[in-house]
C-alpha cells in the first residue's frame, strides 16, 4: 500500500490559522495602544526594540528543540499541537488591559503580552515552516502549495488586517481577538492533526547545535535572503501598522475606511499570488522575486502623494501587486537554502534554519521601532493624544519613504543570492492507513478546485 502524502490544501490552509491573529496583533498593536489607550509611541518603539533581541534567543532554541524531537506523532506535529493554544490565549490577553491602567502599567502590560505572545508565534511558525521543504521536495509542488498557502494567508488578512477596523468599531479589541484566536487554533489544530510526518526511524541522526550555527554561519545564501525578507518584512509591517495613522491624519477620513485601502491590497494580491506563481514556472524563482520587489519599491512612489482615499486604493494596487509578488517567491527561496544544506551535510535540521529564517524576517523588529522613534523626533508624534504639529507627515513618513528604502536596500542585497547545488530531497516516508487514503482523495478534490 503507497503511503499517503500531506496534500497541498490541508497544509496551505493552515497559513490561514497562522496568520489570522498575528496579522491583527502586528497590523493593530500600535492602532489599539498608541491610539486607542494613549500609550506614548517611544514605549511601543521600545517594546519593539525589545522584542527583537528576545527573538534573536527563542528562535535557535525553538528550532533545535524542533529538529531533535521524535515521537510516533512526528517532529513538528507535537509542537503546533502545544502552542496554538497557548499562543490564543496570550494574544487575547494582549488585547485585554485591565481598565485604569496608567501609561507605566499600561507598558508593562503591553510589554509582557507582547514578548509572550511574540515568542509562541516564533515557535508555531518555525515549525509550521519546517514542515514546507519536507512534505513538498518537488520545486513545482511547492510552487503550487505555496501558492495554495499564500491564498489562505491573503485571504486571513482581508479579514485580519482589511476588515478589522469595521469588525472592532462593532465589537471592540477584546472580543474580536477572541474570535480570531479561536478560528485560528481551530483551522491549525485541523492542519496539524492531518500532516503525515517522515517517520522516526527515517529521519536520521539529531542536531547538534554547534555544528549547526557553524554550517548556517557559512550558508552564504541564508545570511543574503535573510537580511533582504527582513527588509521587506519590515517595510510591509509599517505599511500595515501606518495605514490607521495616514487614514486618520493624512486623509482625514473615518478611520474604518481604511478597510478600502488595505482591502484593495490584499485583494489585489490574491488574484496576484497565481499571476507570479506561473512566472516563477516560467523565469524561474529569483527572477521573480527581484522583480515582485522592484515592483514594490516602485508603488510606494504614487502612495507618497495620494490626497484622498479614491487617489489611496487606486495606489494601494499596485502595493497589492508588489507585494504578492515576493510572497509568492520568499518560501520558496528559503526552502532552496533548506535543500542546500541537506545536499551538503545531509542532516535533516529544518527547524532551525526555519526558526533561524523566522528571526531574520522578525530583524523587521528593529527597523519598525526606529522607523516609530524617528516619526516622533522628527515630526513630534507622541501618541494619539499628542499628535503633534505634523501628524500627516508622520504618516507619510512611516507609510512610504521608511518602507520604499528598506525596499530598495532589499532589491540591492537580493542580487547577491546564488545557488550552486542541485538535487532533490527523497520523498517523506510516512504512516499509511485506510482512513488516511480516503481523507486524501476527499482533499484532492479540494486541490483541483484550487489548482491554476
């Protein structure tokens, strides 16, 4: 009987668990605290700072313990089971201050529930990302599971990200985490449960972490794309985090229409994920990731001078475009550095160089924090209390020209990136069971409807 393989629906939907609550506590953190509850914008700068060095322990340890984990359910597996609900516990808690707070208490709250909240969500996501290069060693499978995948997470962020203003202003912070929190831990607890691991006894020796950090420390490639998504990362974190702040102060419009701007992005960049991923087929992976990210850099140019919120969504295609464009290719590229250093040492140690790539794109951290830090020295935005002279400067400032340099710094340094080994991973040997069979033709059918 031919084992059954994970199918490329049931794991992409689990994009969608992952990054519905995290799109809310990224895109709204500073909407909810600075905004909302008057927490001055140097404190959340400083949280940020903060969290950056926090990630830079967990994610090595979280990707080793990954690595060297065996059990009859599989590596991973155990790990998404844990920390789904822990992490929806703490980003409702986040999102929960007890009332009275004065702005000391208030950053201690934040703080604690930021780093907690931050760190589970390092671990669901370096494991959720160890699984990619394993379950799918063929290149033209993963194109089409990361585009299945990236489909479920736009798809997350219409309603994380686009929809959250409306769905708050109706229901406040507080229940709305609680709603994406528990969809989230349903639809990743439905991924985790269906996923068909490589067996223990085929997965080769553990992970030494010396060893480890040595062989990433001389991955050339690693340290290239990492320090370019993180770039990226950190401009689309802004674009995301500022839309609140240049809705309010620079278009001076009712803060829910903001759904039309950040709607008219991500809805762009569903239909765009397919039109890149058949480039990719055709030009191949690093074509097209530079050229997704020359494409963004380029869009924030009409954003700068949008006036109004009709001048805004027609702008925020071509953002929409831009950027699915490098989401549809940053995966895959990262799965080629997985394969490299499984062709060179043969080792099987995706969770670290999943959770070490995870680290790299969260570096996003540190340029976001001085990206609020200089909005407020330079245009003396402190909080929504106290905007300042030039809040829609600010906004401009943290909107387009910060996110179109990161862009540019990432287009320069993702000309360095080459890959020199060539070969494919053998295929994941996993349990097989009557069952199974039938669950896996019922997703194939899935599948099909998705396929392009």
């Amino acid at each position: 009987m031919t084992p059954q393989r994970t199918s490329s629906f049931r794991y992409g939907i689990g994009m969608f668990g992952t990054s519905l609550p995290i799109n809310m506590f990224r895109g709204f953190a500073a909407a909810f605290y600075v905004l909302k509850l008057g927490l001055d914008m140097e404190m959340l700068s400083l949280i940020l700072f903060i969290y950056t060095f926090v990630d830079a322990v967990d994610n090595p340890i979280y990707g080793i313990l990954s690595d060297n984990t065996r059990t009859r359910f599989g590596r991973r597996k155990p790990w998404l089971v844990v920390g789904v609900p822990l992490f929806t516990l703490f980003f409702i808690l986040f999102f929960s201050p007890p009332a009275g707070l004065d702005k000391s208490g208030l950053f201690v709250w934040a703080l604690i529930f930021y780093l907690i909240t931050g760190t589970l969500d390092s671990l669901i996501n370096a494991n959720y990302g160890a699984l990619f290069p394993e379950l799918f060693p063929e290149e033209e499978k993963r194109a089409k599971t990361n585009a299945i995948r990236q489909i479920f997470q736009l798809v997350a962020m219409v309603i994380g990200i686009a929809l959250t203003p409306m769905i708050t202003s109706k229901l406040g912070y507080t229940l709305t985490a609680v709603v994406y929190g528990l969809l989230a831990l349903a639809v990743v607890l439905y991924m985790a449960l269906g996923i068909r691991e490589t067996k223990s006894e085929h997965i080769g020796e553990k992970v030494k972490i010396l060893p480890a950090l040595i062989s990433m420390a001389k991955t050339r490639n690693f340290w290239v794309a990492g320090v370019a998504n993180a770039f990226y990362s950190a401009a689309m974190g802004l674009v995301l985090a500022s839309v609140p702040f240049f809705i309010q102060y620079s278009l001076k419009v009712p803060d829910s229409q903001g759904t039309y701007v950040l709607g008219s992005v991500i809805l762009v960049a569903i239909f765009g994920v397919v039109f890149w991923s058949a480039l990719v087929k055709k030009f191949g992976t690093l074509t097209i990731w530079r050229t997704a990210l020359i494409t963004l850099a380029i869009s924030f140019v009409p954003m700068y001078f949008a006036n109004s919120l009709i001048f805004a969504i027609c702008a925020s295609v071509i953002v929409g475009l831009g950027f699915s464009g490098v989401i549809s290719t940053m995966d895959i590229i990262g799965a080629k550095i997985m394969d490299e250093d499984y062709l060179r040492y043969g080792v099987k140690r995706e969770g670290i160089f999943s959770s070490a790539m995870g680290f790299m794109n969260r570096l996003s951290g540190f340029f976001i924090s001085l990206a609020t830090l200089l909005a407020t020295r330079i245009y003396g935005f402190e909080s929504g209390k106290v905007p300042g002279d030039h809040p829609d400067e600010a906004a401009r400032f943290m909107l387009t020209i910060f996110p179109c340099a990161l862009v540019i710094l990432g287009i320069i340094v993702s000309f360095f990136v080459k890959f020199t080994l060539t070969g494919t991973r053998p295929e994941p040997i996993a349990e097989t069971d009557i069952g199974a069979e039938v669950e896996a033709e019922q997703e194939q059918s899935k599948e099909d409807s998705l396929d392009f």
